[in-house]
C-alpha cells in the first residue's frame, strides 16, 4: 500500500472513530472544521517531509533537505505520528507507529528517516502555535435583523433553544496560504 494514503487514514481514524451521518461533531468530541485543520497540519508534516527528501516541489514553509536515501516510509509514520501525539493521546495511534516502524528495516536510512519525521512535525506544530484552534476569538452572536446570520432553532426539553455557530472561531485561523483570513 502507500504509506502515505494509509496514515491519512489513520489520522482520520484517530479524529473520528465511527462516521456519525448529520453529526456535526466527531467521535473524538471535536467538530469537522478542526478534525480537517488537524488533518492539514499532519499533511503539510508529511509533505514537508517527503520533500526533504525527494525534492522537486516546495515545501509548506520548511527548510529541511534529506539525504535521498533516507527512508521514506519511516519520515511518513513519524511525521503523522508526532503531529497526531502531540494533539491527542492514543493508544492505537502508539500500536500502529510501532508496528509501521517494525516493518522497516533497521539502518541509518531509518533513523535518519525517523529523525526527518520529527523534524517535520516540529516545524508543523511551531509554525501553528497561536492558531485560535478550538479557542475563542470574541465572536458575539449579532442581534437578528435583515442581512444578519440568525441562529436555527432547536427543541431543547421542551423549549424552543438558538443552536450557535459551529465553529466561529474559523474566521480567525491562521490561513495556511493566504497572508491573513480575509
């Protein structure tokens, strides 16, 4: 298989466990907009990483270089797994780094692979901080009137209740390639 279709889907499993159809949250308590923010930060670790190595394509703000005959699969798990660990703590996500790491044989090439991983996580999450991920930003439900975004109604043990926003905090995000989120 291709490890890297492979981790995504672990990253997807890590996120949300079971599709839940119409739910606006995951399995994992978190909502869809940050399950697909946290897939991008393991992403752009993955691809930063695969670059170091390969080259030929631009890297997502990174200036790591590789040896080219430094593992690739072994840059992939660490990559997707430290981006992963850092944000959540799992046990599944531990079992299939060690057996991932186990199919690859032991050598420079996989330790300089491994070390490429972090490295490439690292950046992701540094580069990252202060995203308002999950946070608040001060978004204030406007008063409803014409032109105005009005929350749906919900029946809530027997009273009519506004469901707010999903994820409000969106706006403020630190865009991935735009300098700023307007």
């Amino acid at each position: 298989g291709n490890i890297v279709s492979e981790w995504n889907a672990i990253t997807q499993e890590i996120l949300q466990p079971t599709p839940m159809p119409g739910m606006p949250m995951t399995m994992s308590g978190i909502s869809m907009s940050t399950a697909f923010v946290y897939l991008a930060y393991v992403q752009a670790a993955v691809y930063n990483a695969l670059v170091a190595i390969e080259g030929g394509f631009t890297p997502y703000q990174s200036a790591l270089t590789a040896d080219p005959s430094t593992s690739r699969d072994a840059a992939v798990v660490m990559a997707a797994y430290s981006v992963l660990d850092h944000y959540f703590d799992s046990t599944i996500l531990d079992e299939k780094k060690v057996a991932y790491l186990a199919a690859i044989p032991e050598g420079a090439d996989k330790v300089a692979g491994e070390a490429l991983g972090i490295a490439a996580a690292n950046e992701i999450i540094a580069l990252r901080t202060g995203d308002i991920l999950e946070g608040q930003d001060g978004y204030v439900v406007p008063p409803p009137g014409p032109g105005v975004w009005e929350p749906n109604m919900m029946l809530v043990n027997g009273v009519l209740t506004p469901v707010p926003p999903m994820d409000p905090w969106m706006r403020s995000l630190t865009p991935f390639l735009r300098s700023d989120p307007a």
